[in-house]
C-alpha cells in the first residue's frame, strides 16, 4: 500500500512538471532534466507518464537515460561520489582513487551505503582534463586528487 502511494505521487508530481512542456518529442532530454532535479533520479513510474504525454515508447525513454551519464534510474546518496576514469585521469592514478573510495565506503559504484549519504560513480569524463586526476562530489570538482585528498574530502563529509 505505501509504495502504491509512494508511485501515486511520482506520477502526479511528473504530470505537474509536463504541465509546463507542450507534447513535443524535441523536449524529451529537458524534461527528463527536470524529473532528475525534482527526485534525484528518474524513476520508472515517470517514465510512464512521459511516455504516454509525448507518445514515446518506454524503450526510447530508457536509452536516453542510459546514453547521457547525467541521467540515472536509481537513486543516488546525498553526496555522490563520481570519480573519473577518461583516458588523462586514468593514466594519472585515478584508478586508485577509485579503489580507495571503495574501500572506504564499502559500496561498489552504482551503489549508496545503507545510510543513503554516499554513492560512487566512474565516469569517463568531467572535462576537466588539464587537472587530472579528478573526483567530484555532487557539482564540486576536485583536481589533481590525491588518495589522501580524496580520504580528506570523504572524512568532511562523513561529518556533516
């Protein structure tokens, strides 16, 4: 019963944010922007509203939330942990940056710890290439990381 509730309002709020787009597939990405800023993720039940508002089919939906690193179907922690794996990051020690995020949350990427206040990602770039290594925790870019910059920046948090 709670979680028929908990999808009454997801597709209630999506219809509200549809409200102020007109039925055109064009505005697709900027309204699956929108639903990511108002859940943190863009849950299933959205998509079938967008779905049915725009008349695309839910296997277009999912493969342009899948294409767009930005996008994602599952929710992520209060301070997301994304950590870059492109070639200039990789080839700086990014890997052990990773390794040690691991480690010290015990999540995998694509995972949030049980107390829903981290999740980590390895993207493939920020555009911040010139820095390299870097993390970024939420919109927060961190250059020429360090594992014990990176153990620094994790321990802030922990605290807040």
């Amino acid at each position: 019963m709670e979680e028929n509730c908990a999808n009454q309002r997801i597709q209630a709020q999506t219809k509200e944010i549809l409200q102020k787009y007109r039925k055109e597939k064009d505005l697709l990405i900027t309204i699956l922007n929108d639903v990511q800023e108002k859940f943190g993720f863009i849950p299933k039940q959205a998509q079938m509203v967008i779905s049915e508002y725009l008349s695309i089919p839910m296997a277009e939906i999912y493969g342009v939330i899948t294409f767009y690193s930005r996008f994602t179907l599952a929710p992520k922690g209060k301070y997301n942990l994304s950590i870059c794996l492109g070639t200039a990051c990789y080839v700086k020690g990014s890997q052990k940056l990773l390794d040690r995020a691991k480690e010290r949350l015990k999540i995998e990427p694509g995972e949030v710890t049980p107390d829903g206040k981290f999740s980590i990602d390895d993207v493939r770039c920020v555009g911040a290439c010139g820095l390299a290594p870097v993390f970024m925790v939420n919109d927060e870019v961190y250059g020429n990381a360090t594992v014990k910059q990176l153990d620094e920046v994790i321990d802030k948090y922990m605290n807040l």
